[in-house]
C-alpha cells in the first residue's frame, strides 16, 4: 500500500482510509508517535502495555533458574 499525504498549515495529516481500515483505527482512537532519524512512525497506542508486552524475549530467561542456583551454590 503505498499513499502520499499532505502535511496541513496545522502540521497535520490525514491517515488514508486503506490505513484506517487495515488498522482497524476509529475516531479518538490514540496513536503513538515514534521518531527515527530519517522517519516518523505512527502505530495504534496499545490498550494495556502490560498484554501487549508479556512474554515478549522469554528465551532470556531460559536457564535463568539454573544459573541462579549454581550461583548460589557457589557461596
């Protein structure tokens, strides 16, 4: 999908309706605003941080108890 927007004399910008829809955005629903050197990413505000975030890299903490423990075992 490729669309071209015009950035208003209020600095604003219209998300086309394919966005809109693909997204499934509404009226009033939040978008965050990332900055990236040579872009600006726009994506829908999670409801809850926390569900969106959990278990996210739990293959870090794989063997986390074990090492904990052989730590342990040490003193």
């Amino acid at each position: 999908m490729r669309n071209v927007v015009t950035l208003s004399s209020k600095y604003q910008v219209v998300i086309p309706r394919a966005a809109r829809e693909a997204m499934s955005l509404e009226a009033g629903d939040e978008l965050l605003v990332l900055c990236k050197p040579d872009r600006v990413v726009m994506i829908p505000k999670p409801r809850s941080f926390r569900a969106k975030t959990a278990g996210l890299h739990g293959e870090v903490w794989q063997g986390a108890r074990a090492y904990l423990q052989d730590e342990r075992n040490t003193w």
